[in-house]
C-alpha cells in the first residue's frame, strides 16, 4: 500500500467474512447457509399481531432479562449464567474481544467455521488452526497444538463437515487447556447430544446456541451464551448495551416457549435428510455422517467446484469452500422433501 | 485479583458501560435517556401488519444494501459511502476496532458520552480526555491534545450537556488532525446545523446518526455512518455480517421514508422545550443553550444529585451525572408537554 491508511495494519491486510449469498427467487432452491425450511413458531405471528409500535420509542432491555430467565429454565441452569447476543456470532465476537488480545493467539480446528480465524484478524490476533484428521476428527496432539493459546473455538457439531467430535476428547481439553473452551453449538439440537453440562463441570467452558437454525429465526438475530457467572460477568462489560433490540427479544421468547413446535421440525429435517442421504447413496455419491441440518457432499468424481457450478446452473444454490480438503465436496443444507427431491433429481444428470 | 482470571487484563480493570434505566410503570414520567415521547411513523406499524414471519427463516440482507441506498438519497451521497450498525452504538465499536490498537491512543473530551472511553477500554486503548471550557466550548489547543491520538469522538451536539461546537474549530481539527475525526450526530436532527458535508471535503472524517432519538426508534437498533469508500470499506471488513435483522431494515426504511411525521416531531419537541425552558427561568433554574432533545439543567442550589432524587421521590425518571463538573446539573429529556408540565409543577415545590 502506498498510499496512508488511518486503519490498524491487522485491518489492512484481513480480508472480511464473505456470507452465504441471499438471493431471492421463486424458482431457486436456496439451500446455501443452513436455513430452517420452515417457518418460525405460528406463536411468533401472534405476538407481533399484539405488538404495539410504541414501545419502540424506547430503549430495548439491556440484559434480555425476561429471555435469560427462560433459557436459564431450559438448561436448568441461573438466569445470571446467561449472556444473550445479536446472533451467536454477537457472542463469538464478545468472546475474541474477552480473552485475545492484540499479539495473542486463539485456536481453532480446520477445516471449521472460517468466522474465528476472521475475529482473531479483526483482534490483531493469530488464530492457529488445528489441521483434523483425515476423518475430520480431532487430532491425538490437540492439547499440545492449542497451548499457547488464550480461547480455543470448536463448533460442535463441526460446519462445514457436520460431523461431531467425541465427548471424552471434549472433556479432556476442557480439563487441561488453561485457557477458554469456547464451544459453538449452533447445531446442537440436530444431534444426539451436546456439552451444556460441561459448563457446570469446568471453570472455563462457554456453550453457545442461536435460534437461526432449529428455530428457523436466522432474520432475527438471536444467540446466546451458558457459562459461570464469572466468565458471564466479564462478557457482560463488553456487550453492547442494546444488542438485542425489542421484537427480537420478543420473538425469541415466543419461539423458545414453543419447544413442540421447534422440535418436531428438527424431526421433518432429519426425516428429510435421511431420505436425501440414502438417495444419495444410490447415486454413488459419499457424504460425511451428518449430525447437523446440513450434509458434507462428496460427488463421484471429487470436485466440489464443479457440483457446485452444475447445481447453481440448474438453479440450486448450495455451498462450496475451496481449500485442498473441503474442495472435495459441496455443503448441502436440508430444505424441504420437494427441494431435496429436486436437488437428487438434478444430480441424476451430473 | 488473587483468583487466576481468564480475562484479557484492561477487561479485568475496567467496568462496563450503565446504560440508563429503563423501567415501566404508569406513574412515572421517564425522562432519562433521551427517548422520544412520540411513536415512531404509523408507516412502520402498517409495514409490521403486512410482514409475514416467514421471512424469518433467512438471513437478513448483510450490507442492508436497500436501507443504504435511501441514506444515501438522504444525503446525497453514493450508497458505497454509508455503513449500517445495530444502532450507531455498534458504529463507535466497529470505528475503535478499526482505527485503534492494543496500546494506542483515541481522544475524546469530557464532559461527553461515556461510552467513547469505555469502547477504548475495551480495546486495551486509552482515551485522552480533552477538559472543554468552563463554558462547554471547545478549548483552542485541542489539536496539540489530541495529537497523538488515532481517533477522535466528538458528538455534535455534544451530550450530556447539549450545546454544539462552532463548525470553524471543527473543521480545523479535520483539516490538521492526522487520525480519524468521528462526528457523532446522534441529536443533530434537533440541531440548527450539522457536519455531514465535511464527510465530502476531508478523507478522515465519518458522522454518524441514528435513528433512537428523532425517528422514535431506540427499541429498533438502528444507526449509520457516512465517510468516504475507502473508511467505509475498511470497516465493512469489521462489520458483524448480519449486525442489523431483517424487520429494523424494514422498520428503518418506514422511518427513513417518512421523513415529514419525524421532522413533524422534532418540532413538535423544540416548542415543548422552549416552554419547559421559559419555566425553569422563572423558577430560577439555569441550563445550557439546548440543541438537542434535552436539557441540562443547574439548580439554584447548584446540588444535581440533590435536584435527581428530589424528581426521582416525585416519580420523575432523570439522569444524573457524578464528575466535579456535571454533578452540578441534571439532565432532563423533553417528555410530552404534560410530562414537562408535570416536571415543572414538581420542580416548584424544589
């Protein structure tokens, strides 16, 4: 660069997120970022029918604390052990900004949720990332690779993969890492189980959740965090005042009551992507074990790229991430049966 | 601390921002934040009744690309040159993160907004606070003061005292300040003037707006900046991808387009203003020339905390300010004209 620049160099040289494309359309099967097919809660509707314009003259509640009070019932855990976020990635931020200073190093796995290495960046931080096994499993080394570092970040079940990591090996880093375990469970209610109990268990554990996927509430920015009061009380001073504003406080609060609603649509997806995987299969295409809304498709001929670009031509936009592993395979989010039926049918031709 | 904390050392110091209370009930006149007493326009309650929930599923538009291009209609200038925030609150923490290391300088003047330096404290910056003159004016060596400095936040008006600074020393600063100048005009639609040109005329200068006080939106989360491409871009790159959620993009552009209801309301709050001032004159209580939707009021006492309580036993929500300078004042938001009446009614009994 040349020219003077009033950013900080980190800033200089990152490059930003690129987010999933959103595109509308009637005639595109948009299955790219792991949207919920369905709608959120019908209770949803109904409190925003009931809701008055006038109460946003005003500011929202700091400390979301009618939502924490309801999510600590969830996990049977305090309302004070709850920090809610602008989205989970609200949380992540909050979390890099906590524990990493300018210099410092986080971890994470890889290939993982390219956002961490991101908010290292925009920290002035490095982000060492943990090449997975050949299985996408964690590495025997983990701890070793992860030492000097202040937050290790590992999405549980892993995007892009969807696969899980076993909980003894989870246990094991939580126990001897001496910094943040930071345990992104955005995915969490796709699968078997998840970690929300370690938080009681260790000092340094942080599980988060968001209501963009299972809850179909991507549009409306809601995640949150369980940790000690502690870790809560610190991230406290570095949440913005107002990070969640009204109807987003209201409409998570009606979609986190109606846990049956949420549920049985956890069930359609899964039921849905059964029948794509075993479809799949007779294609002769091979995909990771999914335990997430979302599948890690791998076509016959090993190239992501160009399953990709031949579903994009035939107006199905799914997701590719180059990168010498994940080039191999297309990220599938699951839409409806009639999506997932369309995607087979188009594949059929590839 | 003798516990081990996991805590970055300036979060351990510090203390987070107090934001100010928002509490409900009939009987109390708030007048504490700086809300606007009027709902925000009937358009936005239209656009709520038409919005179906659906919509929710996805991921809101991450550059809020259709809100940008009515801001930059607003302004006249490019749609490339505007960024939206999660209320401009999330604007100030994207202009730290981008402009001010680990170890580096911002500057602000005090008395002001009390976020400026605890965004720095955040960073494991430190702010610089510039002493004003006992008049709340702008002192004539501000540029040596803040000269080593990366970036400096001045709010024009500036709260919590409400008075503006003369555009010639403003413009001085931008011309020979060598970091980013950040004119924050949360209050300058109430104002006799503003700086939005300067964004054209200098390279480091970015405004900043929101849509809290005058549009009546504190509830939706909805602020920007302008500044040229090149900052803007900058802090795209720190931008949370999908910091704004899909009804306060639909919300604000109801109230960005209505722009007669909220200039209606200005008014409206100006003439409630002149009378709670010619009140207060008469009960001998001074204040600040006011160019804002607040006031900040001296008791004949000179005794603000005494003036805060004495309102808050009267059911009278107001803001008081410790600090040897402001703790002489209170600073009272222009309510409906009964709410002011009201006020004026107590403050007689003072």
């Amino acid at each position: 660069m040349s020219e003077k620049s009033y950013f900080r160099k980190n800033i200089d040289k990152m490059s930003g997120y690129v987010p999933g494309k959103q595109i509308a359309g009637k005639n595109i099967i948009k299955i790219n970022t792991n949207e919920n097919p369905y709608p959120p809660s019908p209770n949803v509707a109904k409190a925003l029918k009931l809701f008055d314009i006038e109460q946003l003259r005003q500011y929202p509640n700091p400390r979301c604390c009618e939502l924490c009070n309801i999510i600590g019932d969830l996990h049977n855990i305090s309302e004070n052990c709850v920090i809610a976020g602008n989205g989970s990635d609200d949380i992540l931020t909050m979390a890099l900004r906590s524990f990493v200073g300018e210099g410092e190093i986080a971890s994470c796995v890889t290939p993982t949720y390219s956002l961490y290495s991101i908010l290292a960046d925009i920290q002035g931080a490095t982000c060492a990332e943990i090449e997975l096994n050949s299985d996408f499993s964690l590495p025997d080394n983990i701890l070793a690779q992860i030492a000097n570092s202040k937050l290790f970040l590992l999405p549980r079940p892993n995007a892009p993969t969807g696969t899980s990591f076993e909980m003894n090996k989870i246990k094991n880093i939580c126990e001897k890492f001496k910094g943040i375990v930071l345990i992104d469970e955005a995915y969490a209610d796709f699968a078997n189980d998840n970690c929300m109990s370690l938080v009681k268990e260790f000092d340094n554990v942080i599980v988060t959740r968001t209501l963009s996927k299972s809850y179909s509430l991507a549009g409306s920015r809601f995640g949150y965090a369980v940790a000690n009061e502690n870790l809560i009380n610190g991230m406290l001073k570095v949440k913005d005042s107002y990070n969640v504003n009204t109807l987003t406080q209201i409409i998570a609060k009606e979609a986190l009551l109606d846990q049956n609603y949420f549920k049985n649509n956890v069930l359609k997806i899964k039921e849905t992507k059964a029948y794509f995987l075993s479809e799949l299969d007779k294609l002769n295409f091979s995909f990771l074990p999914s335990l997430t809304n979302f599948v890690f498709v791998k076509p016959p001929d090993e190239n992501g790229e160009k399953m990709f670009n031949f579903l994009l031509e035939n107006n199905i936009l799914t997701r590719f991430f180059s990168g010498n592993r994940t080039n191999k395979f297309v990220r599938v989010s699951i839409g409806t049966m009639n999506d997932m039926k369309n995607t087979i049918n188009i594949l059929k031709k590839y």
